[in-house]
C-alpha cells in the first residue's frame, strides 16, 4: 500500500533539529530505506511530506518512531490507492464488484 506521511514541524522541535544535523541525516536514511516516491523537507517552512510504498510494515512503523522522537510530535499518514487500485480496495471491503 501507498502512504503519503505529511507533518508541520512545530518551531522549537525545527530548532533543535536545524541545530543537530546528524539527527536530520539519521531521520532521511530511516525513510530512504523505503525508497521513497517522493520525500520533501521543506526546513523554511518546517514541514516533512514523504510518500512510500511500504513493503515493510515494521521498517515504516520505525520510521514513523524516529520521525516522533526527533519532532517531537507524530506525522499524518494518509494511506493512497491509484486509480488502477482503488476498485480492487472497493470490492474486498464488499462494495462492487
């Protein structure tokens, strides 16, 4: 399944973590390990948006902890489905065909 993992980094966490640039690196090699679709930080305006396709279950839930631990605060994760997928997703939970 596909996930986009979106967080506003509160300005005293963003200040910390601009301070400890290991930190940053530690936290961007945790999602690199998903090979991510896409991955933005965006430090100007303090915000992480990630999106993935998380094979690994407990890899991403790792990912999501360190994020947590290095914010201070728990990301939005929004699961997605392509076009192509989302009927497939539809009929499991029993609605169509």
């Amino acid at each position: 399944m596909k996930y986009i993992v979106h967080l506003e980094i509160d300005p005293d966490a963003g200040f910390e973590l601009e301070n400890n640039p290991k930190l940053i690196q530690d936290l961007m090699a945790k999602w690199q390990v998903h090979k991510p679709i896409g991955m933005y930080f965006s430090l100007t305006r303090r915000t992480i948006t990630i999106i993935l396709e998380a094979a690994n279950e407990d890899t991403f839930f790792e990912a999501l902890h360190a994020t947590w631990r290095a914010v201070k605060e728990y990301p939005d994760v929004f699961p997605v489905a392509t076009a192509e997928e989302f009927p497939k997703i539809l009929a499991r939970v029993g609605i169509g065909k």
